[in-house]
C-alpha cells in the first residue's frame, strides 16, 4: 500500500498523562495524524511519559525520518535507564513504527562523553536531521568539544548517525568556531536547520559580528 503522509504536534506545555485522567504539570505531549485516502488527517497516536515526569516539556522539538520519530524533552532529568538524576540534563526519546504494533519507545538519547551530560544542559531542546544524521541541540551545556573549558551556557550541538541495527550513536560534538568562538551565554544550538548536507546553528546570545 501507499505509505502516506503523518504530520506531528508537540505541545510542552501538555499537562495530562497520555490517556487524559491524569494530571501531570508541564510533562508534555505529542499527537501524531496520518493523512487518510481521502485525503483527511485522523489521530493516529498520542505520546508522553509516564507520571513521575512533570515538568518536562515532552514535545518541545520533534522530527520525523522516515518511521524514526524523535522527540525531545529538554528539562527530563534522567540518563538513558531512567537513572541518575541530573536537573534539566535532558533528552531525546527515540520512536520506531510498525504496521502492526504503532509507535514504540526505541531508545533513550542522553548526551555522553566527558562531561557530557550535565545539569542545565537542556539537551534536546532543538533536534534537526536526515537520513542518517541527526543533529541535538543542548543550549546550556558548558563545555567544547573535547569537554574542557567550561564557559556557563556556552552551547553545544551533538551529531549522531545511524547503526545497522537501527540505534542511533554518537558521532561527534560541535561547539562554535571560528574568531570569537566561544563564549558564556551564547546558547550555540538554539535552534537547527540541516538540509542538502548543510547544518546551520543558531546561537541566539552570541555577541560578536
């Protein structure tokens, strides 16, 4: 059959648990809509954590690769197990499709690598991608490339690539170049735009010309 078109909306703000009866602050949301024969949407699915994960802000970045759905969730405050916490570290959650079962939870993506992962890093804050490339904006993270000098929500963009078995892993870390690279405050991955094998980074506190 025709694979046809699915359009997404994040809602951060959202502050139900996904079958509606619960109240969770600010968890977020994700509604996903699958363009019909006729050509009108229907809901296909809703997505959102569990109700221990107020606060979140599931839902605000999202992109869609093929059947890899990827939704970000800038103030979560677990690593890739559910495990130590770290306030606002953030991550992005990873979802495959399947004819049969719908969306699934493939896999957690936390940043990683010396000093990677941090509190206030907001990592998956802004999420672009194609094909096998997929490209995490963390604006408060502190550290360059090789995780040294600490400059306070510096930024940093992280670029993962897809394995043969459908995970995804990371590539490499990319932090400001150039004169003037790097300084405090300059939330480098603000926002991401990545199209015909080119990456542009905003970095919305960046003070020089």
């Amino acid at each position: 059959p025709t694979r046809r078109s699915s359009d997404l909306v994040g809602t951060p703000l959202h502050s139900y648990s996904v079958d509606g009866t619960t109240v969770i602050p600010q968890t977020g949301a994700v509604w996903i809509f699958r363009e019909q024969s006729d050509g009108s949407w229907k809901q296909e699915a809703k997505l959102g954590l569990s109700s221990n994960n107020s606060g979140v802000m599931f839902g605000q970045s999202v992109l869609l690769i093929e059947d890899d759905l990827f939704v970000g969730s800038p103030y979560y405050n677990f690593d890739d197990k559910g495990e130590n916490q770290l306030s606002e570290s953030g991550a992005v959650f990873h979802y495959t499709h399947d004819s049969t079962t719908g969306w699934s939870l493939s896999q957690t993506i936390v940043a990683t690598g010396t000093n990677a992962r941090n509190s206030n890093d907001l990592f998956g804050g802004s999420i672009a991608g194609q094909g096998s490339d997929l490209f995490i904006g963390a604006i408060g993270h502190q550290y360059d490339g090789d995780g040294g000098n600490p400059l306070e929500q510096a930024g940093a963009v992280f670029h993962y690539t897809k394995s043969s078995d459908g995970t995804w892993a990371l590539s490499d870390k990319i932090v400001g170049m150039g004169s003037s690279p790097r300084s405090a405050n300059d939330n480098f991955g603000s926002n991401l735009v990545f199209k015909y094998n080119r990456l542009a980074i905003q970095a919305k506190g960046y003070k020089y010309d």
